[in-house]
C-alpha cells in the first residue's frame, strides 16, 4: 500500500533533512514549497530533484497532499497557515504540522477552523545545511488534534524515531532545554575556545584537543548519570584553583561571566566540598547576589 503524499512547506535544513529521509522510507513527497526568494527557490529545485518531487512557490502549490509539513521559522508560521487558508476553502481530511518546540498547534488555528487536522511535531535534533540527518532513535515531541496526533505517530515510526505527548504549556520550557543540548552548548564550546587562546593555543587546535575529553564527559554522563561524572576544582573544593581560574579569565569578560554562572549551577546541583567558600568566592565582585 503506497504511504502518505507529504508536502514540505520550506527547503531549509530541517525542511531538507525531511524531505530525504521519508523518500527513503517510501512517502511520496508531492511538493517541495519555496518562499518567493531567489535563494529558497534554488534550494527547493535542488532538493525536490533529490526526492523526485517538483519545487513550487506558495502561490503556485497545489497542496493536495495527505499531509502538509511547515518547516518554516516559528515567526512565520501564523503568517503562512493564514496564505495556506486562503488557498482554498475547506482542509478536511489533510493533517497540517509544524516543527516549531516552542509555539502550540494553535498556531495552524486558521486551518483547523477549515477543517484541517493541526499538530506540532518537534523533532529534538539539530540540523545544518548539507547533512542528511538520520531520524532514527530521534525523540520528537507531539501536540494538537487527535487525528493528527495519530497520523504524526505513523510517520515518526516509519522515521524510526520516538515520540511523547507534550502539553503545550510546557513547550516553552521543553524548548529552552533544547537550546541547552545543542546551540548553548556549542556557544559553550565557542566559549572555551576563547579561554584556549589564553593558553596560547588556536581555535582548530583547541577543538582537536577537547574532542577526546568532551565525549569521554558526555559518554560518563549518560552512562553513570551527572554525580559520578563530575570531577575538577569544585568538586574537591579547591578554592586558590577557582580563584586563579578567575584571574586568568579578567582578560575575557564574557567567559568568566559564563564559568562563574556554570560554577554555581554546579554548586547547586552537583557534589563539591567546601559549598560556602566557593559561593562566595564566586560572588565575589561578580555583581550578583544570591
């Protein structure tokens, strides 16, 4: 039995990385749909050669797909289920989703009142542009109509990846955990990146050689959980290492804001000796008070 006809509503990274892998699995994607720029138009006539499909502009779609995928900026996405709406009068019996982790379903709230079965339908990774990311074991979280609801969990098992029902009171908070897994994370990174260059060592140079420290962290945190995989300064309480960290960091404002705000993350959270001390070392000319 042939699966769902998919239309992908923006050839961008995530928008891409859709289109691919559900032709892999055997959907048929009716539409690659582009905004009226250059650039995204050059995108989807790329990608819809790669998916067999056609490449379109929302003036011109013809959106009579079993499912319509917005993989477009939360931004725009009331703006375009409202030109969606206009389009024609009645969606019923198409299932319309956004990708958005932050915003409701409410957001298609024009195309439910035609009709139209709405969802949110977050996957949590990140995606950049020239990578086919593979779905599977990839968490993606779910809210909206039931109908929707149903056929989204279809399409996410047949991507080989999980899902769970998110109110959509808690899509705020869930995504600003999102943006801790990846994009803070890497600004983290970039952070450290910046201290290494204290230490005379360059950017490439420094991602070279926290590669090995940064997985074997990550690797101790999933398998032993975040106690057993703590160790450094605070931990031991050493208080003159903190104060000396703190020292060399006045040359990069930003980055001893950033180890200060970290340090008493972990003091909260964490196990580390002598708790006093480094709070208020930390505290310390900082600005803040607790």
């Amino acid at each position: 039995m042939a699966k769902t006809k998919i239309s992908i509503v923006g050839p961008g990274s995530l928008g891409s990385a859709l289109a691919v892998a559900l032709h892999t699995r055997g959907y048929r994607i009716a539409e690659i749909v582009y905004r009226e720029t250059a650039a995204s138009k050059r995108k989807a006539k790329a990608l819809a050669r790669r998916v067999h499909s056609v490449a379109c502009s929302l003036s011109n779609s013809k959106l009579n797909a079993d499912v319509v995928w917005l993989c477009v900026p939360d931004r725009s996405i009331a703006a375009v289920a409202r030109q969606l709406a206009r389009k024609k009068k009645s969606w019923k019996g198409t299932t319309v989703l956004h990708s958005s982790g932050a915003l409701p379903s409410d957001e298609l709230s024009p195309l439910r009142k035609q009709g139209a079965d709405v969802a949110s339908l977050h996957p949590l990774m990140t995606f950049v542009p020239g990578v086919d990311q593979s779905f599977a074991g990839v968490p993606f979280a779910v809210e909206g109509d039931a109908a929707a609801i149903r056929r989204a969990r279809q399409v996410v098992r047949d991507l080989e990846g999980t899902i769970s029902l998110l109110p959509k009171s808690k899509k705020p908070a869930y995504h600003a955990w999102g943006a801790f897994t990846s994009p803070l994370l890497l600004a983290l990174l970039v952070t450290s990146e910046q201290v290494a260059k204290l230490a005379g060592i360059p950017p490439k140079e420094a991602r070279k050689r926290m590669l090995p420290i940064v997985l074997q962290t990550i690797e101790n945190y999933v398998n032993h959980g975040p106690a057993r995989a703590f160790s450094g300064p605070i931990l031991r309480g050493d208080i003159r290492t903190l104060e000396r960290h703190l020292k060399a960091l006045t040359r990069r404002p930003v980055a001893q804001k950033v180890y200060r705000a970290l340090a008493q993350s972990a003091l909260q959270s964490l196990p580390a000796a002598q708790k006093k001390a480094q709070q208020h070392l930390l505290l310390k000319n900082s600005g803040n008070k607790m």
